[in-house]
C-alpha cells in the first residue's frame, strides 16, 4: 500500500486520481467521479484496493459539497475546484462506501492489517453518514394518542 495515512487522499491512488481530474476539462470531472463511484458500488466479484482508494477520494469529494459536509483540505486533494455535483452522486457514493468496508474489499482486508485500522473505519464511517446520517434512537412518547 502507497498509503502515508488514513486521509481519503493519503494514498498514491488516490493522489492519482486527484491529478486526473485536475488535468481533465472541468465538464469531463463529474463523469469521472460518477465512474469511479459506479465502479466500486458494483464490483463484478472482490473490489481490488485501487478501486476502492479511488472510491473513498471520489467519495469525499461528494461529501465536501453536502451541507453537512467539510472541505477535502489535503495536500493531494484536487487543486481545481469542481462544479456543483449532481445530488444522485450522494446515493451512489454511500454505496461505494459501503463496497469500500465490506468483506469483498481488498482494501478493508489490508487495513485490517494495520495498526490505524479503527481510524480508518472511522473516517469512512464519517463520509457515510454525512451522505446517509444514522437516524437517531426515538424518545418515548410523552403521551399516547
């Protein structure tokens, strides 16, 4: 793994990818971001690492642009700033997230590794639900009706 920390662009892939979309033409981005995404919410079997390093990066962009959401502010993040991205990515990317965590994913399995494993759970965690918040226990009803 290329990978420096747990960051959705602490990685090689990711980085590499933050530099496509960088060189490509701003009305090329949002499809590459939809493919990346695409291709991780359906693996044709187990997701291979760079897929879903690329998934979590595209992932996170999705998420810099949700109200709840927080700036990508990582060094290897894009430079260029990305048009507004259609809010069906949101759905798409909590899928590929999920993809990104299971059991099929060579990525969960080489994180499951390493010493930073429930960090990284976390933050993937925390792009979800951004995209797909938990919904929040109920309190007992004061009365009945």
């Amino acid at each position: 793994m290329g990978t420096w920390d747990i960051g959705s662009f602490d990685n090689d892939t990711a980085a590499d990818f933050a530099d496509d979309l960088d060189e490509a033409a701003a009305e090329e981005r949002e499809p590459m971001i939809r493919r990346v995404l695409k291709r991780a919410a359906n693996p044709a079997d187990c997701l291979d690492t760079p897929d879903a390093e690329r998934a979590v990066a595209a992932a996170a962009l999705v998420v810099a642009q949700h109200p709840a959401g927080e700036p990508t502010c990582s060094t290897y993040g894009p430079s260029e700033p990305l048009a507004e991205l259609p809010a069906d990515l949101r759905t798409l990317a909590v899928d590929a997230l999920d993809q990104v965590a299971s059991e099929l994913s060579e990525l969960a399995e080489q994180w499951a590794e390493a010493a930073n494993y429930l960090k990284w759970c976390q933050n993937i965690t925390r792009l979800r639900d951004v995209l797909d918040p938990p919904i929040p226990p109920q309190e007992e009803a004061l009365f009945d009706i």
